[in-house]
C-alpha cells in the first residue's frame, strides 16, 4: 500500500468496503483487480488531493462509488505508462496494426 498517502491512517477501518467494492467488480467480470490495484486507484486519482478534515462515510462512499470503467481507464494509461511502448517508434506501430 501507499504508507506516504493521508488516508491510510483509515485503511483499517475501510477495508470491508474495498473487499465489497472487489466482489462486486467479480461478478460483473473484473475478477483479477486486486485490493492493492483499487487502493492504489483510489490514492493515485480519486484523493490525488486528500481533504484535510475528511470522515470516514466520505471514503467509504468514495470506495463504493468507484466504477469498473473508471477503474479500467486507470489502470490502461498506467499499462501504457510503464510498458514503454510510444507511438513514435514505427516499428511499434507497425506491430500494432498487424
């Protein structure tokens, strides 16, 4: 997990939210996401900027908010981030379009 993040001081409190959240991304046919990835998700995007005075219902609503297509967005540019592909390269291109 993220230790450097403000909100991790709730991790605890708010894991039986992130374990529904992963069930229910199950049964619509994103098993694979882990509890880190969508922790991960929530730290990096949705509290890029933390609020100071935050409660807890707040992240938990937040938790329960999330949808697999946002997630999914997140998690393709961060693919493409650390894969080093560029469109630059025309050899990759051209792999691509095979």
């Amino acid at each position: 997990m993220d230790f450097g993040h403000m909100y991790e001081q709730f991790y605890g409190k708010v894991k039986p939210a992130l374990e529904s959240k992963l069930e229910e991304f199950s049964m619509l046919g994103y098993g694979t996401v882990t509890e880190k990835e969508l922790w991960d998700y929530l730290t990096k995007k949705k509290w890029k900027k933390p609020k100071e005075d935050v409660h807890v219902y707040e992240i938990v609503a937040d938790i329960l908010s999330v949808q697999p297509g946002q997630f999914m967005n997140y998690a393709t540019v961060e693919a493409f981030k650390f894969s080093g592909f560029s469109f630059e390269d025309d050899q990759e291109r051209l792999e691509l379009l095979k």
